[in-house]
C-alpha cells in the first residue's frame, strides 16, 4: 500500500466541515474517492474546495481544523491500493 499526500494550494484557514455545526467532510479511516471534497480553504471570506486527487481512505490529517495553511503544505495523507 502506497501513502499519498494531499497538498494545499492555497494559503488560508482550513475548515475540515461546510458550515460550523455541520459533520465533518470526512474523517480518518474512511475511504475517500477521486474528487471527493475533504475540506475548505478560505482566503479573504472566499471558500475554495479542497479535492482529495485519489481513491483510497484517509489516513490522517496534518493540520487541525482551523487551521493556518500555506501552499504546498500537507494537509491529508491518503493510504493507496
């Protein structure tokens, strides 16, 4: 099994849910598909979707909810076939 890294594109906060008290995008250990959103990346009141790029289950996640983000920064790892 092969680890594949989501990384940002964007600086910002990342939020892992759409909306405060909605559930989370997605959590640890459940499977992921290609496309699949695991997140939002806001920059200046702007929310851009953050898209896992392959099928697999999500791992971990590298930055909290939240959180400061730059671009190229890890953001989830994702367990391959």
């Amino acid at each position: 099994m092969a680890k594949h890294e989501v990384i940002s594109p964007l600086p910002g906060v990342f939020y892992r849910r759409p909306a405060p008290d909605a559930p989370e995008f997605i959590t640890e250990g459940q499977p992921v598909t290609d496309g699949q959103v695991i997140g939002l990346i806001e920059v200046m009141k702007q929310f851009s979707e953050l898209t896992s790029d392959t099928t697999g289950t999500l791992i971990s996640f590298s930055i909290e909810d939240a959180g400061m983000i730059e671009p190229g920064q890890i953001v989830a790892v994702i367990e391959t076939a």
